[in-house]
C-alpha cells in the first residue's frame, strides 16, 4: 500500500508538472541553417532553461507552419503565439514596418542600430495597438545587388526581372525600370533556375542560403541598408504566462537580441569570402551606381516621409541627431 501510494504521488506530481508546462509555435521563414533561425533555436533553448521547462517553444524554420507573409497575422490571431518576420514585408500596414529599407539612409552596423533605437518606440506602440508586443530586433547583413552581368548603373538593369520581396524593392524596381517579381526566401531558389529571376538586392547571407552562386555570378557589395527580421508576441498569450516565466521571456529575448546582432555583423565578411569561394564575383559598386541608388533612396525617402506623418518625421530626426 506504501508502495502504491508513492507511485500515485509521482504521477500525480508527473501531470501536474504536464499541465504546468506551456508549448508556443514559433514559424520562421528562414532555413534552419540560416544565422537568424540558429538563434530563434538558442533563444528558444534559453527560454525553456530560464523557465524551469515551464514554457517550451518550437521553431518552425524554413516557412514551414506558415509562409513569410502569413506568419504576422498568424502571431495576431493567435494561431501561433510568437513568429519572426522581415519588419520591411509589412510596410503597406504601416509606413514604420519600412523605414530600415530606404536605401542609404542607415547603411552601415552602428547606423542601422542608431536607427533601430530611433524606431522601437513607435514599432512596439504599432504592435501594441494589434495586439502584440516586440520582443527582439536583429538586423541582416548589408544589403548588395545580386545581378547576372557587369553593370555600371541602374540604366543597365532596365527590364531585368527583379525579385520583390517587400514593398521597398518593389518601389526600387519601379524606380530604376526593372519587372518586379514578388519571390519570398523559400521560394528563390526555384526562382532562380527557372529563370523568373535575374535580379535582386539582399544579404550575403541570402544569396549564400539560397546557393545563388549557382545561377547568378555578380554581387555588387552596396551596403545600401540593413532590414530587421523582428520576433513578437501575442500579448494574450504572453499575458497568460505567470510572472517569473514571462521575465524569463524578456530576458532570453534581450540577450538574442544582442547575441543577433553581433553574429551578423560577424558573418557579414564571412558569407562573402564563402560567396567568392563558390565562384561568384564581388564587386565595389561603380560611384555611378552608387549615386544612382542614392538618388533612388532619397525619392524613397521622400515619399516615406509623406506616408509617415508626424510619427515618422520624428524617428527620422531623433536617427540623424
């Protein structure tokens, strides 16, 4: 009877312990090999420690549960209680999604940081209004232009068919006469063989993810911005966690945070020298692109500040104090 009384104990205090642990989905719509998603998965092994096991995460890498576009309005409807997306894919929702896809407005690390700061205070009050709070912000590498030929300035892009993955290279497209083509991360490979695509600006990072160097050869190393990939919660679900685990939340999510930006900014050089090594080309952009691109982003960023209001004007001026 002692015995049996023991072992009732134990799976009594087994199912309580089960009931006590909370599982959150978290989709992704990067490969599981990409720097972004190595850290989702650390930041997620963190959480679980910090928590005691009370709160388990699982990382849906590589647009898996659901596709890049979806994942945001999956985050806010709950059907998945944290997501990670690319900021600048939700411009059309709201001009503060796109500011760090101008280009050459923040073009550099310490910059696109500067400009991060600028923006949080009017990101995390957006997210807050949808039902949602930002947990961390890590920026990709500088974005370069991936391109088949040699050129010279964006004359020599017209009518290329260029990849679209948000609504600012979309804009840069039109601007400089290229045929959009809406193509997200998983899908550019394909993209690419099949020749919808001839053309795009991104990281070292993506092209090397994507195996690029097997159908495109140049990559003009632009540094024209660096985009966000942002991780967020649903508030509800992040309400219903008990105090200890939701700071174990917040600080996991703090140190991925910094944790993110300094890989990126370390695989940055790395991911082109492994470019090079696959036999692609990287090339400076000509002081003609270069003042082609300026002039693109300036048009850019003009025209954001007509959408941005108030609110935009002032994450500009606190960024260029």
């Amino acid at each position: 009877m002692k015995a049996f009384a023991l072992s009732a104990a134990a799976l009594a205090f087994t199912v309580s312990s089960a009931f006590a642990q909370t599982k959150w989905d978290l989709p992704a719509a990067y490969a599981a090999g990409n720097f972004h998603t190595e850290n989702l998965v650390q930041f997620a092994s963190d959480v679980d420690r910090a928590s005691g096991g009370k709160l388990k995460i699982v990382v849906h890498a590589n647009a898996s549960l659901f596709k890049a576009p979806e994942i945001k309005r999956a985050v806010q409807s709950g059907q998945a209680q944290i997501g990670e997306v690319l900021l600048v894919n939700f411009e059309n929702e709201s001009p503060i999604f796109g500011i760090d896809g101008i280009p050459f407005l923040a073009t550099g690390y310490k910059d696109a940081f500067k400009l991060y700061q600028a923006q949080r205070p009017a990101l995390e009050k957006k997210l807050s209004e949808q039902g949602m709070m930002l947990l961390y912000a890590v920026a990709w590498p500088p974005q370069g232009l991936y391109v088949k030929k040699e050129i010279g300035s964006v004359a020599d892009m017209r009518k290329v068919k260029w990849r679209a993955y948000s609504p600012s290279t979309a804009k840069i497209a039109d601007l400089i006469g290229a045929q959009p083509v809406t193509v997200q991360a998983a899908e550019l490979s394909q993209a690419m063989a099949t020749g919808v695509v001839e053309a795009y600006m991104s990281s070292g990072s993506t092209g090397y993810d994507t195996k690029t160097y097997e159908h495109i050869k140049y990559f003009y190393d632009t540094q024209a911005w660096l985009p966000k990939n942002a991780v967020f919660v649903n508030r509800k679900a992040f309400d219903a966690l008990d105090k200890p685990t939701q700071d174990a939340l917040l600080k996991a999510g703090a140190e991925a945070e910094k944790r993110g930006w300094k890989i990126s900014e370390e695989k940055n050089d790395w991911y082109k020298k492994a470019l090079t090594e696959k036999g692609m080309k990287i090339l400076p952009p000509s002081p003609k692109l270069v003042a082609d691109f300026r002039q693109v982003g300036g048009i850019m960023l003009e025209d954001w500040l007509k959408k941005g209001g108030a609110d935009g004007k002032a994450v500009v001026d606190t960024f260029r104090k």
